[in-house]
C-alpha cells in the first residue's frame, strides 16, 4: 500500500501539469510537458545524490533493509527492485561496491 502510494505520489505533479496545460494548450502539448515533469523528478534525486553523498548513503541503506524485508516475505520482483535502487543510491554516494 505504502508502494502504491509513493507511485502515485511521484506521478502526481506530471499529472498536474498536463491537466493544467490541457486547455490552454491541448493534450499532446500538455501530455509531454507532464511526462517531462514525471521523467526529471528521478533525475534530480539520482543529481541530488550525487552532490550529497549522505543522502545516498540514507537512500541506499534503506533500500537495503526493505529488499531484506521484501525476501522474507516472499516477494522476489519487489526485493529486486529495491536492490536495484540500493545499488543505483550507493553509486551516486560514491560508495564502493
């Protein structure tokens, strides 16, 4: 649930902007400014990561412990995305893998 959450909460200003966009500029112009806004909010966390290592080291460590929680409960795909994020986080801290 928290998931779903955390998705839709990254979705939601891409989807403000093109409803916003929408009749002043039709849709095609608002669908790809609202996927712009959707695609650069991970690009800022991964820039953001990079300029402040503590921050992924907080990131990478947490993504950690929930793919260790996600294993024991059984969910592999959701434990490999998480590790995924860890690795993704613990680059940009400049740890040494």
């Amino acid at each position: 649930m928290l998931f779903l959450a955390l998705c839709l909460t990254g979705l939601a200003p891409g989807a403000a902007t093109a409803w916003l966009l929408h009749q002043r500029h039709g849709w095609l112009t608002a669908a790809l400014a609202g996927l712009g806004i959707t695609a650069s909010l991970p690009c800022l966390l991964v820039a953001v990561m990079v300029v402040f290592p503590p921050l992924g080291i907080v990131v990478g460590v947490g993504s950690i412990l929930a793919a260790l929680r996600a294993y024991d409960a059984g969910r592999v795909w959701v434990a490999t995305v998480w590790v995924a994020t860890a690795i993704v986080a613990l680059t940009c801290a400049g740890v040494a893998l």
